[in-house]
C-alpha cells in the first residue's frame, strides 16, 4: 500500500498554513517528507483561500519503477514567490494565492523524493478578469495511477507534452488533468467570481529523479519570546538540522551577535554532515546566554548561519533572548466608567471588538441605554504608534490588530499593570511597554469618568527612553480603527473639527432597514471620535495642536495585507493638516502627535488625547463631549484628589432625586430616594443628585440627611462637584 498526506502544525492550525507533504509505503513502514512549504503567514501577500493550506490536493502514480508525487501549492517562499496572488479590484482586497502545480520524484520506493519541480510555472501576480487580466491558477489536479510507454504506432502529435528535464528522451509517460482557474479561490467561499474555467491536460515525462542535497529544516527556526532567561543563568535548547534531500549535506555554522557580552551565542555539538535517507537529522545544542555571561536585565540580538551545499544555503536562525527576571504577558482587562472599553498591557484597546463579543467598546449596550442591543461595538481596535526609519527601512511599533504578542513590530509588556477605582472616575494603566529591542519605554493610562452622561474617556501616553540614549527622528500618534454601527456593516463617514483637533466617524444610514424604519436609532445619529489636547515636555506644557490626522479606508490601507504597512503609515502620517474620506467607507483614524520627535535620553513626553462616542445625537453633542474632555484632562494634568469630570448632571445643591425640571426638592424626592434604595425602582436620573451628603455613594446616611433636612431643620444637602 502506498498513500500520502498533508500535515498542517497543529499548534499553529489557526494562524498558519504552513505543511508538508509525507508519503508511507507499508513495503518499508516508514514515513517520509516529500516537500515542505513550512513559511510564516506574514511572509506572503496572501493566503491559499478557504479549505486549503500552503499544499493541498496530492496524488501519488508510478511510471517506470518510479513514484511521482503531486500536488498544489500557493507560492514558493524559498524561491522567492511570495504574492502570485489574484487582485479583486472590486472590492480592493488582495485574493487568494495561485495555485502551481508541482511534482517530485523517488527512485526507491519513496525513501528519497527528489527537491520539488514547478510543472506549471503560471506565475501572475495582481491579476484580475474584471480588468482583463485573467489569473492562471491551477488547482484540483489528478494524475492516472500508472504511466504508459508509448506503444509502436502510437500518435501523440497533438499531445501537450511537459518535460521538466527539458531533455528528455524515454518514452514513458504520466497523464494529467487540472482545472485552469481564471480568478482563484472558491467561489462558495467568497472568493474570486465564477468562471468558465478550462480542463486541461498534458502528458509528463517520467524523468528520472534529480539528486541533491537539501532543503534544510532547522528546528527551531527562529529564537524569540517567549523564550527568556533570567541573568546570570545560561539556557539551552536542542538544535534540530533535517536534510530533506536525497544527498548528503555538508555545512559549516557561523554566530554572529549584534549586541550583549561576547559569546553570549554559540552551539556545539554539531558534526558537518547531514546524511541522506533514514538518517537524516542531526541534533546539537544552542547556547543562549552562554555561562549566564548576560548578568542584568537586556534584549539580546543574534543569528545562527548554516552554509552549507544545500539549495537553501544559507539558512539562518534569528535569535532574540529576553534576559529578565520575570516574563510578562499580555493581559486583558476593562475599564468601567459611564464609558466602558476593553483594554490591555500591551498597549492595545478594543481588543479587536473584544474579540467579537463587544459591550466593552464605547458602546451604550453594557449600560443598556441602547434601544438596539446589537450596536454592542463602537471602538473596534486601537493603538499607540511609534514609527522611525533604520537604514532604507521604515519600522512602525504598534500592537494594533495584534493577537499575537510576538509580532516583530508589537510593543512588549514588562510589567505594573494597574486598574483603580475613584468617586469620579475608575483608571487603567497598562504598566511598561517596550519596542521589541527594549530601547524605548511606554505607559498608557486611561481614565473613564463615571458620572451619568460623560460620554468620553481621557487617555494619557507616556513615552521615554528605556536604554538611555538619545532616540531621533520618532513619529508619534494613534490608530483607532472605529466600527460605529451602521446599516451596512460598518461603513462610516468622517468629519473635523480643527479647533478642538477633533476627528470623528459618523455611521452610515442608508434606509435599508428590513422592514423599513424598523432602525430604533437612525445611523447617522451615532458618532465615535478621538480629540489630541495636548503634549507636555518633561513637565510643561509642549504642544496644543496635533501634526496631522487622517482617516482611510480599510480594504485598501489594511486588508490587503492583514494590517498596517509601515511605508504608507510613514508617508500617510506625514502629510500635515486634517484629511478625511468623503466616501462612505469601513475606515479608520490616525492622529500624528510629531512627525518627527527627537527623543533626549532623559526626556519623558505625554500625549493627551480624548475618545468619544454618541449613540443618539448630532454633531453638536460630540463637540460637547470634546469640550467636556478637555475640561478633564485640564484638570487631571496636575492630578489633584478632587479632580471631578465637568458636565455633571447634579445642579446647585443636591437633592432633587425624581430630576424635576424646577430642580425643587420635595416630597417626590423622597419618595424616589426610598423607592431607589429599598424598593428597585428605576435608577434616578442623576445619581449624584441622589447623594445627598456627598459622599460619593448612595446609602442609609443620604436618607438620613434628607429626612433631617425636609422635617427636623438640618443642615442642607451637599453642594453639587
């Protein structure tokens, strides 16, 4: 019995289409690796659509003592095709991957496969029916299960032979069948557009097998967090180098190590010589902080180089090791205030709709003030951003969109994150954060006043040197990326206000509720928006109008590739003033604090900036919440214990619990007070007015008060904040 599979890294299921190809012959029991397309997610421009991973459709037939082995793949990371990937200008997002068709050969048995061949060579990146560029993807092949020698009278003329030796002279050969796919992916799947798509057939010749050596796999391929070591202690890892080809491999190895003590890197036990065949690995002994030479804490950079006569050569290990005391993890929490949002130590906010469950993003269902309890996201996903430019490359830390913390580009926590309760407000501090290399700090605060009504939130980013030194050049500023609910998922539109610096997205109401009008709220009424109000410089006031802000489609500035590019980011952030999308789109906002920031290596700089939301209003009342925001953060700037949030409901004194125009108080509030406490009755209109002695809560000692006021001549209830 003969048979092959395709295994995807279960461990990675979700995040990755990497895989092998193995082959099992119950002639020898044993299992062998046919062709390995093991590359990261983000080391291509797109996926191989649904129900796929990086190879998929095998078929296994011998011709001439031979096993040919086929299957698809979508790209060929080792030689260079990382984007031969459909373009749906239709909707401007990046389509699934081409798939080739590809073969591979053993002369024994299936012991040995030969390294991979492209039978089909149908590289067309960006292409697109609907402009008249049509994909050449070619998917769901068969091969029969024996090949033919061509007998004496045969006529093959018309035949379309491929010959992937390109000298080929037996007359042995394999019949296939494809389907030519003119626009890639599955179309029950969402993907591409239907098409009359070709079947089509060659004859492959039965060449012989190429022997080589290599690829090579090494296990580990990289070293990053969350691997660590504490100082003064050494770690080390078994070293796996796997000869995937049917010759023997020869290497050298060579460390290289950007910074920390000499010879923090090294590895031993290694021989040369990868054999071929059944005993193709060989295991040796990495060596991070070597005899604990690293003795506080640090982010140490390397590479490990293997040289060898593979076709892979050279293959390298990048290493980063976290030389700490204790590792850090990201972790979610919320901050609950009349506005709620879901926040992280990693410098996240929303979570990307709280992972799709909402009501912790600037919405008005967790307080169940919304008549539509599905307008449960408001604030999709957000974060800081940190942009500078190393060598001809643009790099943006950020931790937006990002469930995974190990993200090159994502901020690292390390630790005191804080989540506090106040009278007037409840704060979140997400402790230190770092750029990956550890050489620029970060700590963001929110604030979430907690009196009815304050419909805005203060957030406070704190940024400074880490390492010491002197860091030039920074680019500054937030994402938000605002899923305002809408008629039609979330497309929003998007105004400014230039002189509170505030931008702000509208949801979009197209009068397609089914049945008509059926909308509790109209979309348009509903608004989300960040306000910068201002920077301070190693305590004084710095800046009070931002460099620039922006918003920008989606499917053009972040689908296509899963996320932000820094290069656009880079170029988008540097074009001062306000811009907005006139269109109606699923957008998002960035505010750029400083274009380009020189950082002392003992300066601290703080950005203040205000997130709104409205659920039923105009565009007058998030201009208030602006103005409200300010006030606040005016007042937390100097962070006195009395800071209160402006725009209280309470008026004068308190007292006037049942809310009544006349602001009197009398026999109803009381009343009301009683029914509130003892009875669970409705929440009065402003709590604050219910509490009587100021005390910042609601208790007996209120209605005592009260009582003593309306009856006995005592003192008069507190004076409002």
């Amino acid at each position: 019995m003969e048979c092959c599979s395709v295994v995807s890294d279960i461990a990675d299921l979700t995040l990755d289409n990497s895989s092998r190809l193995f082959h099992y012959s119950e002639n020898s029991s044993n299992i062998r690796t046919v062709a390995s397309a093991e590359w990261p997610t983000d080391s291509v421009s797109c996926g191989p659509g649904a129900w796929n991973i990086n190879i998929a459709k095998m078929s296994l037939s011998e011709c001439n003592g031979k096993l040919y082995a086929l299957w698809t793949q979508f790209n060929d990371v080792p030689n260079g095709i990382t984007d031969d990937c459909a373009s749906w200008s239709s909707s401007q997002y990046s389509g699934s991957a081409n798939g080739e068709l590809f073969v591979s050969i053993s002369s024994d048995n299936g012991t040995l496969w030969d390294i991979p061949r492209n039978l089909t060579n149908s590289y067309t990146p960006n292409c697109d029916p609907s402009i008249g560029y049509d994909c050449e993807s070619d998917n769901w092949a068969s091969m029969a299960r024996y090949g033919r020698q061509n007998q004496a009278g045969d006529d093959w003329s018309g035949a379309v032979v491929v010959d992937p030796s390109g000298s080929y002279s037996g007359d042995y050969f394999l019949d296939f069948q494809y389907v030519h796919d003119r626009d890639a992916g599955g179309i029950i799947q969402g993907e591409g557009s239907w098409q009359l798509s070709n079947i089509n057939w060659f004859r492959l010749t039965c060449v012989d097998p190429i022997y080589s050596p290599g690829p090579i796999i090494l296990t580990p391929n990289n070293i990053d967090l969350p691997t660590w070591v504490k100082p003064n202690v050494e770690l080390t890892i078994d070293l796996t180098i796997e000869n995937l080809g049917n010759a023997d491999v020869s290497y050298n190895i060579s460390v290289e190590e950007d910074n920390g003590p000499a010879g923090w890197l090294a590895v031993s036990g290694f021989s040369g010589t990868v054999l071929s065949g059944l005993s193709n690995i060989e295991i040796g002994t990495l060596h991070l902080n070597t005899a604990g030479v690293q003795t506080s804490e640090a982010g140490l950079y390397g590479r490990v180089i293997f040289n060898s006569n593979s076709v892979s050569s050279p293959d390298t290990i990048p290493v980063y090791l976290a030389v700490v005391d204790t590792l850090v993890t990201p972790s979610i929490d919320s901050i609950l205030g009349y506005m709620s949002l879901v926040v992280s130590n990693n410098g996240n906010y929303g979570n990307m709709g709280n992972n799709g469950t909402g009501r912790l993003n600037f919405d008005y269902t967790a307080n169940s003030l919304d008549c539509d309890t599905t307008a449960d996201i408001y604030l999709y996903d957000a974060s800081p951003l940190l942009g500078k430019i190393e060598g001809v490359d643009t790099i943006f830390y950020h931790s937006f969109r990002q469930d995974n913390w190990l993200n090159p580009n994502s901020f690292r926590p390390i630790g005191g994150q804080a989540l506090g309760n106040g009278t007037k407000y409840n704060w979140y501090s997400t402790g230190i954060l770092t750029t990956p290399d550890t050489t620029i700090a970060l700590e963001q605060t929110f604030y979430a006043p907690t009196t009815i009504g304050a419909n805005y939130m203060i957030k406070k980013l704190k940024i400074w040197s880490a390492d010491g030194a002197a860091h030039n050049g920074l680019r500054i500023g937030d994402v938000v990326d605002w899923d305002i609910p809408s008629d039609t998922n979330a497309w929003n539109s998007s105004a400014f206000d230039p002189t509170r610096n505030l931008i702000y997205q509208i949801g979009g109401e197209f009068d397609q509720d089914n049945p008509q009008g059926d909308d509790c709220i109209d979309s348009d009424r509903r608004f989300g928006g960040m306000a910068f109000l201002k920077s301070v410089l190693n305590g004084t006031e710095y800046k009070t109008i931002t460099y620039s802000t922006y918003t920008a489609p989606n499917n053009q500035f972040i689908e296509p590739t899963g996320n932000l590019v820094s290069g656009e980011l880079w170029n988008n952030m540097g074009q001062p003033g306000f811009s907005v999308e006139t269109g109606v789109y699923d957008q998002h906002t960035v505010i750029c604090y400083e274009p380009s920031f020189d950082l002392g290596a003992t300066d601290t700089i703080v950005f203040w900036t205000s997130l709104l939301s409205v659920y039923d209003g105009t565009v007058s009342d998030i201009l208030v919440a602006a103005d409200s925001a300010f006030e606040l953060a005016s007042c937390l700037n100097t962070f006195p214990s009395d800071c209160n949030p402006v725009g209280s409901c309470c008026v004068a004194n308190r007292g006037n619990v049942d809310g009544d125009a006349l602001d009197e108080i009398d026999i109803s509030d009381l009343v009301a007070l009683v029914a509130y406490m003892f009875q669970g009755s409705a929440t009065p209109v402003c709590l604050e007015e219910a509490d009587i002695d100021g005390s910042g809560g609601i208790d007996i000692s209120d209605l005592v008060t009260l009582v003593a006021f309306m009856f006995q001549g005592g003192a008069a209830p507190a004076a409002c904040p």
